[in-house]
C-alpha cells in the first residue's frame, strides 16, 4: 500500500523574520520595536524572539550522557542523626553527600560540628570509595574538618586516590560573607596552599579549592557579578597553588566553582555555560589546554519563601532542569521548607526525589548542551560572557579579590543590583508566587524538625573590615507583614481585614477585585468580598457588617465615574479608616480625595509600602 506523505505546512508561504517583523510593526503602530525587550539586572537586552544560531558548538560539560551527582544536604547539628539521614539518602536514590557544617558559607542556622569525633559519627558506615561524591562546605571555624575528615579516611583504609571528595576551602567566600578577616591575603594564601599540599600528599586528588558564587547571589547579586567573582576568587587560589610550587597543569583540577541556580531557566542556563567559557579562557590565557571546570550547582536560597513553601518544590525543579541541562557536575537541592527550619524527612525526600524523576524518568543527561545552537541562550551566554570578562578584569585591576573587597568594589556592585531587586519585589513587577502574588492566609503550619540553630563563635579579631555581604531572601519583606497579621489573629482572634467595595456588576469588579484581594493578602490583609452595590447606603452597611477597618472601592473607570464618590462619602461616614480605589489615578484624583479615597493601588504601585502604611493605621487606637 502505498503511504501518501502528509506536509502540513505545504499551504502556508515560508515564514521569516522580515515577515514577522512586519506584522509585529503593525501592532506597534510606530512604537518603538525595543519596547518588547526585556533586560536582565545587568542591563543585558533579551528580545523577544531570536533566529538559531550558527556556527556554534556544544559547550564541554559532563562527560557525554553521564548523570550529574544527586548531592543530598547533610546539615544536622547531631552527628548520630546526620549518619542516619545520609545512610537513608544513599540508599534512596543520592549519589553525593554535601556536608554543611556549621560556620560554613550556606549554612543557614545549621551544620555539622567540625570535630574528628563528630566527623567520625557522620561518616560511619558510609562507603566513601564507592564512588560517592562527597562535598565539604566548610568556614573559618570549620577549616580543621577538611583534615579531619582526611585523617579518618587515612585511618579507615580506603585508597583516597579512588576516594572522591571536594574539600571546599574558601576562605575568600568567607571573607565576604563575614565582613571582616583576621589575616591579609598573603597570610591567608599559603595557609590554604599548605592544607592542599598536605591533602595531595595524602593521595587525594582534589579539587581542594572552591570558588563559591552563591555568595554574590544570596546577597541579592546579579549573574554577571556572580560570574565575575567565581572568576576572581579561582585566579587568585590558582596563582596561589602555582606560587607554592605546584606546577600550574597540576593545579588546573584543583580548583572548583559553585553556583547558584535560580527559577529563570534561560538566565541560569546561560550563567552555567558561561562560567565554562570564560574558565575555559582563563586557561588558555595561562597556557594551558582547557579542560572542563567542575561545577557544583546549589538551588538559590534567595527564591525560597516561608509561606507557601510547597512552590518552592515547583522552583527547585525549574533550578534543577536548567543547571542539568547547562551542564552541572553535581546538584544539591534545597529542601523547601528550609526558610522556616531544619527539614523534616518528607522535605528531604523531595528534594532528593526532585532529581531522581529529572534524570531516571526524564532523562535529562542523554543530551549534552542541548541549548547549543538555540539563538536566545547562546547570545545571553555570550553577553554575559562579555560583561563578566570586563568586571572580572576591573576586580584584577584593583589588585584582585580581596583588594576589591576591601576597597568596596564586589560590595558597591551587589548593592546597588541589591536594592534595584528590592524596589522590583515591593512593587511586585517581580513576582514571588504564594508571597507576593496569589498568597493563601489559610495555609496549615508546615513541619520542621525541632532543633536550635547552632551559635557561631566569633571569627578571630577583625584587623581588616570591609562590607559584609549578607544572605538574603526576597519574600522577607512580606513575610514581615503575614507574620504581623499572625500576631493580630492570635492576639485578638481576627486578622486585619480589608472590604472589597465592588460597585456595578461582576462583569464590571471582578478583575480589580481580584487584584484587590492579592494585593492586600500578600501583606496578611483579609479580603472581604461583596456583591455588586449600586445603592451606597447598602455598601455602608455591608461595610459595617464585615468588621473591616479598611476598604477598597473596586470597578471599571467608566462605573468609578458615577459612583465612586459617593461610595466613598458612605465608607468614610461608616468609618473605614482608610479607603483605597483600585485603579491608577486619573484626572478625577482630587475630587475623590474630598470624598475620602485616600490611596490608589494597581500594578507597579510600591506595595509594601501601601501595605506598611495600611497596618500603620490599622494599629492606631
């Protein structure tokens, strides 16, 4: 029989980019085409639609079709319940073990003791030539557990040559997050060469070093700042390895990068190919031929929320997707629920399982930098390439890593992209689902373990201050509020509410209102819904009856017109103490602030700000 082919494009005239620009110039009827660009916080164009890129090549990653290392947390204070949870998590499905010890960058208010015995406790049982991936995150009060845990191997037998461990030493990270060091660099440099030395000469092959980029991101950084720094702080240990008279070619698989993997799929896909690229150039700038960096990624603390914490689940997996597909050596989730504590085991098993249906079910590894080609990955790639080079060259030119941190540099840079980031969060233009946007007051309490964070000693006597960046995350500000409203519902059995004052019919309120609601609960504001009023004596009273201090007139522009004063004269006779009107501001402004509106609220308008000052009159007597 014979098969007729089917082309089911065969009726339609080629389609081309010069075509699509003519019918999208139509719609912009001479608007400006870069009005449909988007930017990233490092002012980098994203456009809305790209051609494929040619002439482009694979970025070397992962060797072909090799799965990342599933790296399980390892982050509680007790070293007999930590040996239990890592046991479980290798018999689960982890094929790594990142142990998070207490002074640690990423810590979080845990972490393991640094002590040989506690170390001891932890590893117990645990095959560590077995070809399990073992990662240390360790800090100034910790730095004794990378020989610790090196002396217990030696002590256990197995051959550290087979044994795969990445000892985390970092201390410019810790430097930054600090704020401060006891000792200048060329104090620091060769305490840290001496330690790799001594690791070498165990028979461990490293990577010894890292270069840790969650520290610009959990600050609030950008990619490039991120990307810029994990450059500086790897040129800095490898000139420091080769000073110490390790052969650079040696030296070239002793340092490793982390980097922090966010919800933006695109932006983290790109960052990770970059940071290959631009190592990549690093070696080849030393004379050496470039060999694939390792990178361990960390889904981002930043994005994590305390309320709502069950999206976070939905954030790790979009993080996981796109640092696997960009490549990432190995891969530690964060459980959700971390924000609020230490996670319970059905946290960690979601983290954990997270990646197992990634890569056993979806099969992620099998390609290997499956965005090559992909014309709007490749040119965000190649531009923050280009923008990292040119700060990483300005950070070198101050005299290198820590000379910019002492100078302000690294910090100034955050900062400023810091409170740009902020501003966006307040005005909700970058959105926290469950936070920010779509919050739930009636969300049951979320399980954590019960275990007290661990108090860190001071690290050593502060000779050489410079600004400290400090972890963040972005759903604080309006976590503030909820946990304000919380405090309310428990003190006087009600949470601050606000009346939704819908005039018209539903066709005419429905939208605002929905924006009302969200708006107002994303600061823990209950939202008090109504039917439609056309009379503003009915209003009034269904305003009295709800028990609101606060309400909010929501319809359309043309029904504001006619009845949005007199409402407002109504709510204000009946006693909201504040009245607000869902919608921008028009020529009608002062006659509706006689009539009692006192503020307006729609999209960009600074939110927490309104909803800061809405709680300020809620508390007034």
């Amino acid at each position: 029989m014979k098969v007729e082919r089917l082309e089911l494009a065969s009726g339609f005239a080629p389609a081309s980019r010069e075509g699509w620009r003519k019918l999208v110039d139509g719609v912009l009827k001479g608007t400006s085409f870069e009005k449909l660009f988007g930017r990233t916080y490092d002012g980098l164009s994203i456009e809305p639609i790209y051609q494929r890129a040619k002439g482009v090549s694979p970025v070397a990653g992962r060797p072909v079709a090799a799965p990342w290392q599933i790296m399980q947390r390892i982050d509680h204070p007790d070293a007999a319940t930590a040996n239990a949870q890592a046991l479980h998590d290798l018999k689960n499905g982890a094929t790594g073990l990142s142990l998070v010890f207490a002074s640690g960058n990423g810590n979080h208010g845990f972490g393991l003791e640094p002590t040989a015995n506690a170390i001891a406790t932890v590893l117990k049982d645990i095959q560590l030539d077995a070809g399990i991936g073992i990662e240390l995150q360790i800090g100034p009060q910790s730095r004794m557990a990378a020989i610790h845990v090196a002396e217990y191997i030696k002590a256990k037998g197995p051959d550290p040559a087979v044994c795969d461990i990445r000892f985390g030493l970092d201390p410019l990270a810790a430097c930054a997050v600090w704020g401060h060091s006891p000792y200048t660099w060329e104090e620091i440099a060769p305490a840290v060469t001496n330690t790799i030395k001594g690791l070498a000469g165990l028979g461990f092959k490293g990577p010894f070093a890292s270069s840790d980029g969650r520290v610009i991101h959990d600050a609030g950084g950008s990619e490039v700042q991120e990307l810029a720094f994990v450059l500086a702080c790897g040129v800095a240990y490898l000139r420091a390895i080769e000073q110490a008279g390790i052969p650079l070619g040696q030296a070239q698989g002793m340092v490793y990068a982390r980097l922090a993997a966010d919800a933006d799929q695109f932006l983290t896909m790109a960052k990770f190919r970059a940071l290959r690229l631009l190592w990549a150039r690093i070696e080849a700038s030393s004379g050496l031929t470039p060999k694939p960096l390792f990178i361990a990624a960390e889904t981002a603390w930043r994005m994590l929320t305390q309320r709502d914490p069950y999206v976070n689940m939905l954030r790790a997996t979009m993080a996981t997707f796109s640092a696997g597909l960009a490549g990432s050596n190995a891969t530690t989730v964060l459980p959700h629920t971390l924000a609020l504590g230490l996670p319970d085991p059905f946290a960690r098993r979601m983290a954990r399982n997270t990646q197992l249906v990634l890569l056993e079910e979806s099969n992620l590894a099998k390609v290997s930098d499956p965005a090559a080609g992909a014309g709007g990955i490749e040119a965000l790639t190649s531009e923050l390439c280009n923008a990292a080079w040119a700060l990483f060259q300005e950070t070198e030119k101050a005299g290198g890593i820590f000379a910019a941190l002492q100078q302000g540099l690294i910090q100034s840079k955050v900062a400023g992209t810091r409170k740009l980031r902020e501003a966006n969060i307040a005005k909700r233009s970058e959105v926290l689902t469950g936070a920010s946007e779509f919050p739930n007051l009636h969300e049951s309490e979320i399980a954590v373990l019960k275990v007290t964070p661990v108090a860190l000693a001071p690290y050593g006597e502060p000779k050489f201050k410079f600004d400290a960046l400090m972890p963040m995350r972005l759903a604080e500000p309006f976590e503030k509020l909820r946990d304000k409203s919380d405090a309310m519902l428990k003190a006087r059995g009600a949470r601050p509410k606000v009346f939704l004052a819908n005039l018209g019919r539903p066709s005419d309120f429905t939208e605002r209102a929905m924006f009302a609601r969200s708006f107002f609960e994303a600061g823990g504001i209950e939202a008090v819904d109504s039917e439609g009023f056309a009379n503003a004596d009915k209003l009034a009273a269904a305003f009295k009856a709800s028990g609101a201090e606060l309400a909010c007139l929501c319809s359309n522009d043309k029904v504001y017109t006619e009845r949005a004063e007199a409402a407002s004269r109504a709510l204000q006779a009946a006693g909201a103490r504040e009245i607000y009107l869902a919608g921008r501001p028009t020529e009608d402004k002062a006659s509706l602030g006689t009539a009692g509106v006192t503020d307006f609220i729609f999209a960009g308008s600074d939110a927490l700000t309104k909803l800061e000052n809405a709680y300020s009159r809620i508390e007034q007597p």
